[in-house]
C-alpha cells in the first residue's frame, strides 16, 4: 500500500510541476501582451494626432505628455500595421477607418506573437530576459 501511495504522490507532483511551468510561461508571455495593449493606446494617439494634422514626432509627442517608451511601443505597432513607413517614408494611410481597422488587425496579430511587436522596436528600447538585468557599475 506504501508504493501505491509514492506512484499516486509522484503522479500529482508531476501534475503541480506541470501547471507550475504553465503558469510560469503565461507569465511571461503576459508582460508581452501587456505591452502591446500599451502600443494599441500610443497608436491611437498618435493617429489622432496625425489625422488632426498635429506633429507626431518624439519630441511633439512628448510634448502632449506621451512617454518616449510609449511613443516607441505606438511607432512599432503603426509599422506592424502598415500604417506608418520606415524612415522618412512617413504616414503611408490618411484615411481614419482605414487607420482603425489596420491597428485592430495589428493588435490581433501582436497579441498572438508579441515578438512581432517587439522586434521592430529600437535596441535602446528592446526588453531584457527576466535573468539578464543590467547592473551598474559601482565606481
């Protein structure tokens, strides 16, 4: 009756490690999500501003109290969608229903893949694994 009782511990303790790295994954994969909820607001900001006829640059934006964290998170989600060009090709849409469907649609497809989000972002701004925190110096 002993080894009965082990085999069925060893069965649930598989079970718990299971969910355990579950959980831990999601996790992860949360804090990815999550900003890719805070690239959808910065996106409609930065249309609305577009659309308005409002700069939309780094500096303009900063200037209407968007964080350069955010101005970038939006930047990448208008890139993912299209809507915005690299470099100096600028707004690539002017048409608003067009802009709201292309950000929904990115946001569907970066919820499903944060990476697609995150890899267009600048290496200044690129998130570190959980283990690799930077440390600084102590001179």
């Amino acid at each position: 009756m002993a080894n009965h009782d082990v085999a069925a511990l060893r069965q649930r303790v598989t079970e718990l490690q299971a969910a355990n790295n579950y959980l831990t994954k999601s996790n992860r994969v949360r804090a990815r999500v999550r900003i890719v909820l805070q690239a959808q607001a910065a996106a409609d900001i930065l249309a609305m501003h577009h659309l308005a006829g409002w700069r939309t640059g780094r500096e303009s934006a900063r200037a209407y109290g968007l964080s350069d964290r955010r101005w970038h998170y939006g930047r990448a989600l208008l890139q993912v969608a299209r809507v915005l060009g690299y470099g100096y090709e600028g707004w690539l849409m002017d048409n608003p229903d067009q802009i709201e469907a292309a950000i929904a649609a990115a946001v569907t497809r970066c919820t499903a893949n944060p990476e697609m989000l995150i890899s267009r972002l600048p290496q200044s701004r690129q998130l570190r694994p959980a283990g690799q925190l930077q440390r600084k110096s102590g001179r």
